[in-house]
C-alpha cells in the first residue's frame, strides 16, 4: 500500500524503475499531496528532471552514467553554428531515456508522439550519426584504439556511442554536432582551415592516397566486407581559385582483376543513372568520375553541405521510418504512402519515391534499402526529398568474398498500384542500360549484360501492357 512516510530516495528509485511518469500518478502512488511532492522533488536536485507543464507534468530519473546534458548545435547554411538544445539522459529501468530540452530546436523533432521531447531510446534524428558501412567500421576501429570501447558501432551503448561522437563527430552527416568538446572544436577548427585556404589545390589528383589511406584503416575490405563499397570523404576544388566543396568518393578495386573491372562498371554506371535521372525531373547528387591509378573514382558532391562551410539537416527513410512509422521494412513505394497518409510527405514527393522504387527495381538495383534514401530535414513536417544516390544495378556486384559471379535479371511485373510509375520510369532505364552499351570505358562483360537487360525489360514491358 503506497504511504505517505514514503522518501525523496523512494522516489527516485520509483522513477528509475518505471521511467518518466506523470506527478498526478505520483502523488496517488505515495499518498501524497502536490505540495509535499514538490518538497521531495527539490531534495532530490538535479537527480530529477521535470518534463511538459501543468497537470501534464511528467517527472522522471536523470540517468547517473552521464554528468550533465549534452549540448547540441546546428550548423547553419551560412556556416554559422546555433544552439539547438540540450540532451538530457534519463533512466528507465535498464533503458537510456533522451529528453532534448530545447534551445532553438525545429518544430518537426516534437511532432508525433515526441511533443515534449522525449524520446524512447536514442533519438531518432540523430540515429543516422551511428557509425555504419565501410566508413563507420572504418571509424569504429579507430575507436576501439582511443577510447578502449568495442570495434562494432552497432554494438555500442549510449554512452559510448555519444562519447565517440562528442569527441569526433566533427564531420558527420547532415548538420550536428554533439557536445562542446573535440568536436565542436574541430568543426571550428574547419572553417578556419577553408578560410586560409588549405582546400584550394585539393584536386582529384589526390584520390588515390586518399584510397590507399582508406583501406590502410579498413583491412577487411576485400575478405568480409560484405560488398559494401570503400569510399572516403573530402574536400576539393575544381580549380585553385574555386572555393572548395565537400564530396564522398566511392573507388573500385584496381582493374587488373575481374573484381575491379565490376567495381569499376558499377561506379560508371551509377554516374549514368544519376544523368538519366536529372534529365527527366528528378534531383541527383552531382557526380564526376575518374579513372586514377588504375581505380575508379566516384566523386559525389554531398548535398547536406552548402558551400565551404554550410550544412543541412538529413535524416534516412530508416529514421523516420522509426519515429512516424515503425514499418521497419518494405520497398520504398510501400513507405511512401505511408508516409504520405500520416502528411510527412507531400504528394509529390510521394510519387517520386514511388518511381524511383520502380526505376531501380528495372535497372536490378537489389540494394534500396531504408538508409538509401533520406529527407532534407525542415523546420515542421513535411519532409522534402533529399537528392537520389546510391542507384545502381547492385544484382550484378561481385559477393562478399570478391569473386564475379554471372547472375541473370528478371524484372518483375510491377503490382497493380505501381503500374502508372512502372511504365513511366520503363523508357528511361531502357536508356540507362543502352547508355552501358555505350560508354567508352565499361567492360564487354557489363556491356553484355546490359543487352540482355534490354532484351528482358521489352519482353516484359509486351507482357505488362497486353
């Protein structure tokens, strides 16, 4: 039976327990009046944290693994970095509660279920800065050395994960920064570094150390990286008096062996794609395509950068797939509509995805997962489409363990809803795969594959329309 000779240290163990609850519950639980609840609160300190106001005032137990609330900024188009708010940690029984307290946050991060900024696990938003892919197991092992935490990133706790990030989140995707430590610093550090013109001869000339350099800190590439592409990131000029912009590189293998030759094509015809699809409408990260000791080079120039120093907010299907949705997989014409039902997306931007969904499927791209598309992050719902990228004929990639392994392509019959975007986006993956064909540089192998995929997508655009 709850009593009224309950404690401030009840309390608090209450709240660890059963996470952030409201103060009309508490009072009923202990048998207590506001008042003398009031009283508890305030001998408890910091050790408490008040969330909402009014008869909606919910308390709840500051997570004791963590010192303070993290600060969180945004970098701003202009360059300029704002405070955005403070991560506040909170604990329920052996799960990390996030409370973002907030200074200048958008409206769209308390839409939803998240209206007093709590949030349930790590917060959504910031889910795509875990370190994932080539780059993130790169970076992870880079961790695993200074801080002593695990190589995986997928395997770290929250604590590890926000100190890996407040120390060297400096340069991550979309436009935050965690904390006021190293990388904040580092960040700054940056755009002094642009100012005094330290980027104004960095050329592509430059790729291929940066590859060598690249696969020096990821030595499973090759063995078990499970065909995940290397890539690096960078900063570049087109000219010594241009101001420099921020780009990902995707590289193939050398092309002496069968393994670089399809990376090689792969690269190229993913820059193809990408020129298909800016000349029928859709927006496409700019890319530029190398060939430099003997590797490909895919320079993409990254569209959550603006100008030397500018950043926008990014957020991936997958992200906002778990704050709005919780669908957890599914292709992207199925996200779409729902996403479009609950009007976190515009109608627009709801048939693009759907015939991007369907230009993929007909150019054998079995890798559109949910981090494979993302959202410009906007200060209120909806969440415009960010730029496509990462589409390319991935049926065809070499396995895990770097051999080429001759695969056929089928295309589907498109289902009944995606019939109208289906045969839209037909005639343009017919030029994608006749501008294979075509290009100087990819190899007789992909480019007979590419003929067999013309002979494929007619068969089944007869059978479609009969």
């Amino acid at each position: 039976m709850p009593s009224n000779k309950s404690s401030s240290k009840d309390l608090l163990n209450y709240l660890k327990i059963n996470g952030p609850t409201l103060s009309s519950k508490l009072v009923s639980h202990f048998g207590i009046s506001r008042p003398t609840l009031s009283r508890r609160v305030q001998a408890l300190g910091n050790a408490v944290v008040s969330i909402g106001n009014a008869r909606a005032t919910q308390l709840a137990a500051r997570h004791a693994s963590f010192s303070t609330a993290v600060p969180l900024y945004g970098v701003q188009e202009s360059g300029q970095i704002e405070p955005v708010g403070h991560l506040c940690p909170l604990i329920e029984g052996e799960r990390t509660q996030w409370l973002l307290e907030s200074t200048n946050a958008p409206a769209a991060l308390f839409e939803g279920e998240f209206k007093d900024g709590l949030y349930p696990g790590w917060p959504w938003f910031l889910e795509d800065l875990r370190p994932a892919g080539f780059l993130g197991r790169a970076f992870g092992k880079r961790m695993a050395k200074l801080i002593q935490i695990k190589e995986k990133p997928e395997e770290w706790t929250d604590s590890e994960l926000l100190t890996a990030l407040t120390g060297f989140g400096a340069n991550l995707q979309g436009n935050f920064i965690l904390g006021d430590g190293p990388a904040l610093e580092n960040c700054q550090a940056l755009k002094i570094a642009i100012a005094k013109g330290d980027y104004r001869k960095s050329t592509p000339e430059v790729f291929p150390e940066y590859a060598e350099r690249a696969l020096e800190e990821d030595e499973e590439y090759g063995s078990s990286a499970g065909g995940e592409q290397p890539k690096f990131t960078t900063m570049v000029s087109r000219t010594p008096e241009e101001a420099p912009h921020a780009v990902i590189v995707k590289f193939s293998p050398r092309d002496t062996s069968l393994t670089g030759r399809r990376w090689a094509d792969l690269l190229y015809a993913e820059h193809i794609a990408n020129e298909v699809l800016r000349e029928v409408g859709f927006k496409t990260a700019q890319t530029r395509t190398f060939h430099l000791d003997k590797r490909v080079f895919l320079e993409s120039e990254r569209f959550d950068r603006v100008g030397p120093t500018g950043r926008r907010g990014l957020v991936s299907l997958r992200a906002l797939d778990a704050a709005h949705l919780g669908l957890g997989q599914g292709n992207w014409a199925k996200a779409a509509r729902q996403l479009h039902a609950g009007k976190w997306i515009t109608v627009e931007d709801c048939e693009c995805m759907i015939r991007l969904h369907c230009f993929g499927e007909l150019i054998a791209n079995t890798d559109m997962h949910w981090g494979n598309l993302s959202f410009f992050l906007p200060d209120q719902s909806p969440y415009p489409l960010a730029p496509v990228y990462d589409m390319l004929p991935m049926r065809f990639r070499p396995s895990s363990t770097g051999e080429v392994i001759e695969r056929t392509f089928e295309p589907k019959l498109p289902k009944p809803e995606d019939q109208a975007a289906w045969l839209e986006m037909h005639p343009h993956a017919l030029t994608f795969w006749q501008r294979i064909t075509e290009h100087p540089d990819i190899s007789s192998d992909f480019k007979a594959i590419a003929n067999d995929a013309i002979l494929s997508l007619q068969h089944i655009h007869k059978i479609a329309t009969s």
